[in-house]
C-alpha cells in the first residue's frame, strides 16, 4: 500500500473547496493588479502615512482608479475624497488602510459591506504592541471571516508591484523592476532592503511585507507568486511559520516550478528569545525549520547578502547540468580563493577536454595554468581572455563558469565584459562574474548587468551564488522521484487503548512495558518479557523465556531505573535472579518508596549489536518528526542525527539512515558487522505512522534500537504523550 | 626541567647575531622610509612600468632624493638620470628594479657594488614563468647574499607607505592614509584591493607585494611591522609560509603588540593545487597552517570582505574586556538576525543592570523589549534611540555594543551617528555600526567613521568584526600565560641506535616491536611482550607474562596483520596457546609467504580502557605536529582531533585534550569510568620531545593507546621514518 505525500491532512489549517481555493487566489491577485484602489485615511497632510501612500498610487504610475476616504476632505492630491469606501459609487478592488488601529474594525465592517475581496491593513497598533492590541487584531480577523475578506498584515509596510507600477507603501522609492519577489515578515527590513536593493541594482518583480500575518501569509503568497510571470524567483525573510504542515507541501509545489530561498531568522536559541520578544510569535525549534526546508526544497540562506546574491544568480542565468564548473581567472591569487570555496561548496572542477587543451596552448604563455582552474596570467589583455573563456565555456564537459578579473593595466575589463556577455547569452551555461577592484568596476558590472551576468567582487559569493543554482538542479531532481509512504497492517485499536487507559490515570508518561506495548502494537519487535508480582512467578517466566535474563522494575514514577539499582542485567541462573530480585525490591524500597509499582520485568538479554536510536518529538508549528542516529555517545556528544518531518517515506527513510556521519558504522566497515539497514528503515516508517496516527504522542525514545545483521530489537523504550 | 617555547630551535632558518637582526631591521625600514631611492630601468616612454614607478615617486609626494637609472637617457620626468647606480655620486638607500629580468643580475652586482643595502625588484620573468626563471631568480639570491642585500620580490608590485607618502608602485593610485597595514602574496589582488580600499574608504599605513618571496618573506615585514607607529593592525594574505617555525615563533612577538589577522589560500586540496600551479611554491596540509595559526594567536579569515571588516575594527576601535556585548535596534528582523549571528560567533549578552532597565523605561514605549537585544522599536525617533544607546553603553555590565538602525521615517539617521559618535569616543568600549540602507547610509558611514566607528551593513558582517575584538582579547590573555615545556629524563641513545639499524637495513617502517622499543626509551608503558623463535620459547614467554596474552607476527613488511591473521587475542591457557601459535604460523605463510619475520610476540592482554590515539606528523613547513584524539571510529567518522606543532607545552597538552568534542568520554561522564587525564597529558608531552628530538620520524601512531582510571598502555604503535 502506498499514498503519495501531497494526500496529508492539514492538521491544522481547513480543508479549502476547489471555488475557495480559487476565490482566495483571485483575492490575493487583486493585492498585486487590482482595476481600483481605495485608501482609507488619505491624508492631505505630506508626512502622514495615508498622504504618502495616496501620492505614491497617483504618481507612481499606477494606471487604475483611486478612491482616497477620508471623512474630514473633500479632495486629497486633486482626487474627489469619500468618507467612506461605502459612499463610492463603483467597485473596489483594493482597500488600503492606514487609519489608528482603533478605527480598523469599523473599517473593515464597511470594506465587508462593500464587498471588497482585498485589504492591506498598513496600521499598527495590534498583536505587536500586546494587550489591548492583540485584541483588536483578533477583532478584525473575525470581521474579515464573517465577509470574506482576505487581507495584508496588520502593521505591515505593503506591497509593491514594479510591473504593475503599483506601491502602496509610504516608501518615497520603488525598488527596480526585475524577476525577483521579496516577502519579509520584517517591515523595517523591507525599507532597508529597498535602499540597498536600489543602490545594488537589484530587480524586484514584487515586494512583499507580511507585518502580524493575520490573515495572508508566506504560503498563500507563495501559492500565488508560483504561477506569476514576471516572478523567476522567490525569497523570503521569515521569523516563524505558523501553519508548519501546509508550508511543506506547498513550498514541495512551488519549488517545482521556481526556487524558494528563505532566510529563517531566530536559529539560535538567543536569537529566538528575540523573536517571541518582538513579534510575539512562538518560532518553533531551528531543527524543525532546518528540516522543514530539507523536505520541501527551500534553499536556506543565513545572510541577506547571500539570498540576494543568489536571487540575482536565479533571475539571470540558466540551472546549469550538473556541478561540474570551470573557473576562469587572471590573478592566481582570486583563483585559489575560489577553488577553495568551490570546493567547500560543493562544486566539481570540469575536466578540460583534450581538443580544449590544445586550443588554449595556441595563445596562453607556457607557465599559465592549463587545466580548471585555468589561470591566464597578468600578461593576459581582454583578446587573450576571452578566447580561453570562449574555449572552455564551449567544452562539453564544462557545464558552467565562473569568470575572475582583477584590473591590471594590460586589460581592458570593460572590453572584456562586452565580450564574455557576447558569447554568455548566446550558450545555455550559467556564466557568473568575479571582476573585482574598485569604482572602475561598477562600469563593468552595468556592463555585465546588460548580458544579465550578475557579478559578486568577494569570490566567495560568486562561488556561493553559482553552487545554489547548483543545488537547485539537485532539488528539482529529488522532487521529480516518487516518494512512497508505506502503510503497515498495525494495530491501531490496541494502542488507542493504551493511551486511554493513561488518560484515564491521568498520566502523560508510559512505564517502559506501555511504550514497549504500543511499539508491538506497531510491528517494532521488542525483547521478549514478562511482568511478574512475584519472585516465584520471576524464576518461572525466567525459565520460559531462557537465560539470561534482565530485571527491571515497571513504575510510572521511576525513570531513570538504572540510577537506583532497579534494573539487573546478564542474569545467568536461577541463584542470581533469586539475589537480584530482592537487590531491585530493596532499592526501590529505599530510594522511591513512594512509586506506585506495576510489578518487575523479566526481559530476554538479547546479544549485543549495533545501537541506534529512533526517536520522534512533535513540533508546535510542524508536527511530529521522526530523528535517527547512532545511539549513545554519538547521540549525545557528536549530535549525529537525521530528523524527517512525517510521513516518512521509503525513500527518506534510506536517506536519514545513510546521511548520518556514523552510517558507516552501520554499513559495517573495516571488519565489522553490517547491520539490517532494511530492518532499520522499516521501523522508522513504522514510527512514522505511528506518529501520524497519534498525534497526542509528544515525545517517543527508542533507544537503544539494537541492530543486527538480521532483524534487531527496541531493547528500551520511552514514550510521553500530551492531551 | 623547564624551558620556554621562545628558546625553540629553529630547524629551517639561520641563527642570527643581534647585530646581523639590527641590520636587516634597517634594511627593511629603508623599503618604506628611504633617503633616497633609485629607478632602475626608469624610462620616459608613459605606459612602462619604469615610467609609472618613477611619475609615482616624482608626484606622489615622496620628500628624499630620486634617482632614474637609464643608460640611454638624459633626463626623465625633468631628473638627472644616471647610466647605473654606481654612477650615482650620492648614497642610495633604495633601488627599485624595473628592467627585463636577464639585466636583473648584473643590476644587482652594481647594486652590492654600490653598498645599497635594499631593493624591491619590480620586474617579472622568475621562478613564476619555469625554467630559465627559476634560474634566473637562484642567481640574484646568490648576488644579494654576497653583498648583503635585502630585496623585496621578484615579480611584485612593490610597496606603498601613505605615512611617507612614498609609492614605489606602477600603480595610478594610492591607499588612504590610514592604520592597515597590508601584505599580500599575490600582485593582482594587491590592484584589486587598492581599488576596492579607496571606494569603501579604507585607510592603510602600509601596502606590499610580496611576489616571489626570494629573500623578503612575511616574517621579516611582521617583525617589522609590529613596531611601526602607524600601523594598529597586520593583514595577510598568504599562499604559502615556507618558514613554519620561524613563522610560529615570530607571529607570537607580534601579536602581543598588535593583531595579525590572514587570508591563507589554498585550504582545500583543489585550492592546494592551483596554488602550486601558479606560485610553483609547496603548499603544506591546511592542518598544519590551521594549527600554526591558532598556535601563535594569528586569527585566519576566509574571505576578503571578512578579512578587512575586521581590520576595520581593529585599526578604529579598542578591544573590549569581554565578550559581554549588547546589541540595540529598531528594527526587530536586524535584531534577530545580529543575535543568531552573535550567539554563533561566540559573543554573550550583557545583562543589563536594574538600573539601566528602569532608565530605559523612562522613554521607551512599553511593548518595546527591555532586555539585551534591545529593540527600540521603530517609533523610535534618534533621540529616543539615542537615549537607549547612552544608557546601555554606560551600563558596567556592558563590554562593548552593535549599534543598528533601518532608515525609518521616524528617524533621521545622520543625527543619530553623530549622536552615537559623540558618546562613543569618550567611552573605552568599542562600538560596531550596523547602519542599513542604501544610498543614504553612506553619508551617514561617513559621519560614523569621523568618530572612528566602522558600520557594516550585513548583520553577519558587523558580528564577525565584533567578534574578532572578542578573539584577540582572549588571545592576548592565552599568550601572556606561562608555557612551560616539560623536559622527561629519556633514553634518547636507545632510540638513535633502533634508527640506526633501519638506516643500515634500508627500511623506513619499525616493526611493532621496534616503534614500542622507541616509545619504551621515552618512558611510554606498553604492555609486557616478548619476542619469541618458537613455540616452546612462545609457552614460556606466555607463562611469565601471564595469561590472558596476545600473540602477533613481528615483521617489518606486514603492517595490517589482523586482515591476514596473524593476530589472536585474549589467549587464555596454553592449549590455546598452541592452536594460535600454529595458525599464525599457518596465515602469515600462506598470505605473506616471502616477508621477513623477526618472530612472534608474545603480549599481555590489558584490560579494555578508554581507547585514544596519539599520532605525529611532519609537515615540510611547520615540522613535527602532534595529533590527540579518541580512537577508532571517533578518529576514523568523526575526525574528532586535536594538533599542535611541537613543542607541546603542558597548557597546550591539557587543552589538546579539552577541545576534542570527545573529552567527556574520557572525563566519564554519566556514570563511565573516568580516564587518567594526567597519563594521556604526560605520553603527549612524550610524544612531542620524541618527535623534537628525533626529526627523521615522519610518522608515528599509537593506537589505540589504552587510558585506566589510573595509567594506561600504548597497545599498538605505528612508525616510520625518513632520511
């Protein structure tokens, strides 16, 4: 039996029809190219938000109607004024709102009676500031429900659409037109973006600031941008997700179609302190974010200057064909520095073809460097240059180039550039520029900028921009194979009675046999045991199940056994069980006396093996993930895991097993045992579908999970579960 | 017994006299403060290097003599010129070399003859083009050794000194005035670099070419840099470093008088190959510049940008007393993003005191967070921020803080520097801009700078500048401490004559027995073992020794003896003995049928311990380095291993085995048995006096070494040899 990943349930978001769907997009285009805008709380007052946004709709070259409502004009900006968006008379596509936030409840009453499928609500004053505000915010998400009405923010900076000549933002600039979309939950970030971006000379198709996401956020704008035209590229600022589950399988969708590149503020534990300090939000670990990206194909960048060197890498030049690179330099020195950061990041060095060597020879020096990277030397001019970038971009084994020049006087870099874009845009090659130096530069870049080579004067972010188109063929490669999600015969019922029997004792935590239960109820073979009362019932379930044995006591309350002498092991025979019996009962009388006490396991001591662990945690934002990695000190000292959000598939499962550092363990290198990988996999599927089926399960141990090189057995089990 | 690491011999290098260091310290102050300077090959043709070098001297500003050398010249540039310098009535402090590099030599010979005591030698055509030049370039070394010469290059750039302003370059521009002083190995970047200075404003006290690095290498220009007014901080950027030791030993002088920070190229082994195609220079494993570097306090950069941001803090801003930083903002998202990038760089929060939060609730709006970071929100106008930035700097708490602001409407930005500027000069921490925007924020980096405070715009940036302020203060409190070389009482004859004997039997590689009869004269236990001829011998030996015992082939031409089976362990009693005995016997005829056997050995079984491994290379640059680590797969996956270059002192021992990410392994934690930190400490200060000692060892392993709760043993021991 097998489904396919995009059949999840949503746990958390709705279950939209297929007209919903619909009508929320058409909602969401309407942010971007609506027939007419109307901004409430137009100011005729030039610093006041509503007169900026108002002067940038009428002269920002935005070609529909504009409505300014505003109860106490007549006429802002020489456009007749209403006082409210009720009074005009035709229809609205768009509401900006910038009145005091105590005033957007009513607004949006009259946006809903006016039925206006679309609003941003550029205001602040609402979750941000807590209290009172919070409040408010919940007010109008529920006035927009009852209508209908998908909206912006609040406490967000707007939209920008440079095809469209739109901005509804209070942003006196437009950022440049182009081929990449920015979404950022940071609004003063977008202002800093916006600059930045203009003095770069970065092209932006849409810039996008989410503010309080209540209502319109990442996904849904991502959904949209996916099929936008003029969008080759997506890139995020993010600081939490919230509907972590939805995320995933969207962004799988989108990806298919153009890369998402995200940067997730709030990665380190301080970091985010800040987060929930400033926006409110609950960010969920960084290892579910991390894994949440792995999964779904985002590219993560963990700078601003990197997204953006790769956006610029994306909305320029073509995926290359594979990693293999050829780097192309007039300064050794740069040329080192970029083969170490190709190197490091991932690249492979094209090997030269044999008819490519002997071209070259025809005009390089004897002492140049005549393999990738190819260095020509300070004697090179731009006619020497070119004719080695035209040889080796044309070598069937190069894929792609990466071309360095440093401003020597013997060459003229702006004629240089001229000809490198000549020859680019004519080859289906990813060609990405590292000419450094200073102000003379900038003409190169303008130059380059026309053949659309993006040029990075630090190698390492030429070599960081280009290994992401690279990284980006992989992905579309790993999303094109088909995910099988195995579902085992279990027994569903046999668990839910477990979990109901807990909740009945008001407990969360499963004695070590509970959790054991539940495996075996899912498949994963457990040690044989029996749970005794007595040491006449020890010695005679000993007996059945074979020396040696193991005893541990079975109690909710005790969880560390070991640390207070209630588990025995490698008991041989019946003498030895008889003195460790009373050893387990006298420590327990002792050291918990309290315990409520189930009675005493009597395990099989099954032979020694290799230890992994499997492990499953519930994320608040993305639900369960299963880890993998090998047991003990490699978990604990050398964090050497694999998490996977769920469902697991077969194809995922082999990934965490053979990603791990240690996997060569596994696989039974330099003479030691190989272990059941087979038989690893499948209990983290099983896992998997046991996290899927029982949400309630907060935290799940299995460790360690002895393997051998058949079969092997979940020798200890924790499991806590949350209602 | 104790001696200090600066009584170090140095392996490669010459012991100089004082007065011989006193003299070569005023050569190299004559490359950048010269009487007089002569222009060899100065020519009156604009476009030649000649020309350029000497329109640079003659109009940039230099105040001594000038004197063009051309012998089919006049007059250039409006100067007297001279045939050779020898015609030259005057005294020359400096020649700068300019003619092909086949009149090179006979311009140095008139050089000597001159008694000018430096020269920079400008011209290309050496070692760097092959054959005839690396000859060429042998020649004039010889030249300048004879005569006494000190000489920058060949094949360089040459020197530049804004403080003299004196350029010996054919550059068009200079460097800023400033406190950066520069050396590079590669010319072309050298030109990239002046370039990219002037458009960021950099200011440097000194730039240099290295070139060939014939005779003038980094150390000599460290050395003199480290007392040179001008200069606050060193840069690098190095290819190779053919003087490790020497490089070690100086760099630590250095850097107790101001940072060094490097670019070393060619980390990876891609990398390493282009630089050997390039430089025709031998690049050492990356290990050991990594180790040397951490080793004598210089702190390595990765990328340029990196490399000069924090050159930019060292040379404006005081090292703080701590890594206690507070960071404020108005902007949430850059608050976020500097605190990710801060806890990841090894910076702490301050925490701010009870009096600065109650300060700062005086005019921060109450949703605004009052702890570190501090997000002043983006109402906060510049005096509101102000206001917050004077009180957080005046906290004691406080080390140091990252000032950021987005270019919010609110706030006017170049108030806010000149603000921030004011307070932050009259305050000993140092303060890091982390201003955002575009065009704008360069006049407001302009006002920053005045008050000395370099701004960055990408968070990540203006942390790892931070950062490195952090990094030098630690590293000023590590080398002021005692470093006490520990001074064993060993055997070193025994271990002579054991290299000895290989040398008169051709071999490079010990047998077992041989590498632990090395280890034994070092005072290293090693099991009992004996060597035996036959099973009789074998029988006795075992009783003796004791059982259980471990029998091996001893045997120079087989060195993985357990893949052909002739190990067996824990040998139990006799019988058993002669089963394993005749099976050895048996394999080691049958799969190395024509080794030579010296015998079998005959070994006590220790009992399991903690299994590390002690290993020592040599690298052709930095000499011996020793190698602490966890054994077996640790070793193996993890690459879990701690190096220094020898000698090990007894502070780097103990912090060899403290950075491992192991080390709570051997600490015992979570109730393992603890293993004898002192014993381990002990065999790698052994170990290191064995590789001083003993240069012709080119590699040594024990592995494992076995660590007991007290003692251990060096179970197995690899070594071998070269000469």
């Amino acid at each position: 039996m097998a489904l396919n990943l995009m059949q999840l349930n949503d746990r958390q978001g709705v279950n939209h029809t297929l007209e919903e769907k619909l009508m929320a997009k058409s909602a969401i285009d309407k942010l971007f190219n609506p027939k007419s805008v109307a901004v409430v709380g137009a100011s005729r007052h030039s610093g006041k938000i509503g007169h900026a946004v108002l002067y940038n709709l009428v002269y920002g070259g935005y070609r529909g109607k504009i409505y300014p409502i505003n109860p106490n004009a007549n006429e802002v900006l020489g456009l007749q004024c209403y006082p409210s968006v009720l009074k005009v008379p035709e229809e609205i596509d768009l509401a900006v709102i910038t009145v005091p936030s105590v005033l957007v409840p009513q607004v949006m009453e009259e946006i809903g009676q006016k039925n206006i499928s679309t609003s941003i609500v550029i205001s602040s004053g609402f979750k941000e500031v807590g209290g009172e505000g919070a409040k408010l915010e919940r007010e109008i998400v529920e006035i927009a429900k009852k209508y209908g009405i998908r909206f912006l923010g609040p406490n967000c900076f707007g939209v920008i659409d440079t095809w469209n000549s739109l901005n509804t933002t209070f942003s006196s600039q437009s950022p440049l037109k182009g081929h990449i979309a920015f979404i950022s939950q940071s609004g003063a970030l977008c202002v800093a973006i916006l600059n930045q971006g203009l003095m770069e000379k970065i092209g932006f198709s849409k810039f996008i600031n989410l503010g309080n996401k209540a209502d319109i956020d990442e996904i849904d704008l991502m959904e949209y941008l996916a099929d936008d035209p003029q969008t080759k590229v997506i890139t995020l600022y993010l600081e939490d997700i919230r509907q972590g589950r939805k995320f995933v399988r969207t962004a799988r969708k989108v990806v298919k179609k153009k890369p998402v590149l995200v940067i997730k503020a709030g990665r380190t534990e301080e970091g985010e302190k800040a987060v929930s300090s400033h926006t409110g939000s609950l960010a969920g670990m960084d290892v579910a974010y991390e894994t949440a990206f792995k999964q779904s194909g985002v590219i993560r960048a963990y700078r601003i200057d990197e997204l953006f060197d790769a956006a610029e890498a994306f909305a320029n030049q073509p995926i290359p064909k594979s990693e293999k690179v050829a780097i192309i330099t007039n300064g050794g020195g740069v040329g080192v520095l970029l083969t170490d950061a190709a190197s490091l990041n991932g690249l492979k060095f094209a090997r030269f073809s044999q008819k490519t060597i002997e071209e070259l020879h025809k005009f390089l020096p004897p002492f140049a460097s005549f393999r990738n990277p190819l260095d020509v030397t300070g004697n090179a001019n731009e006619e020497v240059y070119f004719n080695a970038f035209k040889t080796i971009i044309n070598d069937p084994n190069v894929d792609g180039v990466i071309t360095a020049s440093l401003p020597l006087q013997i060459m003229d870099e702006r004629k240089l550039a001229h000809l490198i874009g000549e020859v680019a845009t004519q080859v289906k090659k990813p060609v990405i520029g590292c000419f450094m130096g200073g102000e003379e530069v900038e003409e190169v870049e303008d130059i380059l900028r026309k053949y659309n080579i993006p040029n990075y004067t630090e190698p390492e972010r030429a070599v960081k921009a280009y290994a992401k188109l690279v990284r980006y063929k992989k992905i579309l490669e790993e999303l094109n194979m088909e995910e099988n999600v195995v579902t085992f015969d279990v027994n569903r019922k046999g668990v839910a009675e477990i979990f109901k029997k807990l909740r009945e004792e008001n407990r969360t935590r499963l004695t070590e046999i509970e959790a054991k239960q539940v495996l075996e109820n899912y498949g994963i073979i457990v040690p044989k045991y029996r749970v005794v009362k007595s040491l006449e019932e020890a010695v005679e379930a000993a007996e059945d199940i074979g020396y040696p044995v193991v005893l541990k006591i079975v109690s909710p309350d005790i969880i560390h056994k070991s640390d207070i002498g209630a588990v025995k092991i490698n008991i041989i025979d019946e003498k030895k069980l008889r003195v460790a019996y009373q050893e387990i009962i006298r420590n327990v009388k002792k050291h918990a006396p309290k315990a409520v006490v189930h009675g005493i396991s009597v395990q099989e001591m099954v032979p020694s093996g290799i230890e992994v662990i499997i492990g499953g945690i519930k994320d608040p934002q993305f639900g369960p993930l299963v880890m993998f990695g090998l047991g003990g000190i490699y978990v604990e000292i050398f964090r050497d895991v694999a998490f996977r959000v769920t469902p697991v598939s077969e194809r995922e499962a082999e990934k965490m097993i053979s990603e791990i550092r240690g996997y060569n363990i596994i696989r039974g290198v330099r003479g030691r045992t190989r272990g059941d990988i087979n038989f690893i996999k499948e209990t983290i599927m099983r896992v998997s579908q046991l996290l899927e089926d029982f949400k309630e399960i907060s935290e799940l141990d299995i460790n360690p999970l002895t393997v051998h090189e058949k079969g092997g057995f979940a020798v200890d089990a924790r499991m806590k579960i949350k209602y």
